[in-house]
C-alpha cells in the first residue's frame, strides 16, 4: 500500500479513487491533482513511481490544501468557535440537534439518537393476559 502524507491508500484502486481516502481530497480535487502532475487517472496506486508519488506529494503541499488533521483542527475550531459566541447554529450544535432548519417533531433520529420510550414496558417472561 502506497502512504501519502502519512495516510495509506489502497494499492488496487486506481489512483484517481485512491487519493479520495485522504480527508479533505475529493473527487473533483483529485482529479485536479492528476490532471496538474500529469499522471493517468487510470493508473492503479500500486504502479506508481516513487517520482510520482513525489509529485502528488508536491501538488497537494504546493497548493495549500488543508487535509487530515489540519482541516479536522480547523472544522473543530470552527464549531468550538460557533459555541462559545452562542448563536444559533452553535446553541443547535451544543444540544445535539438538526442545524440547518430541519424539522425536529418527526424525524431528526440521526442527531436526537434512538427514541426514548415512555410508559409501560411489559416484561418479556409475562404470559398474555396474567400478570
């Protein structure tokens, strides 16, 4: 398996695929990656050259891009951020609710988490009718 900034990617992908398991590359920027060091996206990751794997290094350091635990630091400043001056979106964050305008009387199970029941839960030994 190649590494690349310290993140391995699979060797049997191609590479255009590949780069995507970097947090913060995507489609659209691996792509851009490529087409900038001339390497076929069609190429698979293990086939690689230590030159090109070199290059990629360079296109990704070269134009400032944020990616794995920069840009994890960065999102969770930005939340800490949005918290500590109280707004809406951070008060939304701090409770664990939908963010942005979602409703939240149905629905929103993802963010409130597995519903809580409430009243009487019978016992799974009980027979039907007796008690």
């Amino acid at each position: 398996m190649p590494r690349l900034l310290g993140v391995e990617i699979p060797a049997e992908k191609r590479i255009e695929a590949s780069l995507t398991y970097i947090f913060g590359i995507g489609s659209s920027a691996s792509k851009r990656i490529l087409d900038q060091t001339r390497i076929d996206p069609n190429l698979r990751a293990k086939d690689l050259t230590p030159q090109q794997i070199n290059d990629i290094i360079h296109a990704i350091t070269g134009n400032k891009m944020l990616i794995e635990g920069d840009l994890r630091r960065e999102l969770q400043g930005n939340l800490k951020r949005l918290q500590a001056i109280n707004c809406y979106r951070g008060i939304r964050h701090r409770r664990g609710l939908p963010v942005r305008g979602q409703r939240t009387s149905t629905n929103a199970r993802t963010r409130k988490g597995p519903r809580k029941t409430v009243g009487v839960i019978r016992n799974k030994d009980a027979k039907a009718g007796k008690v």
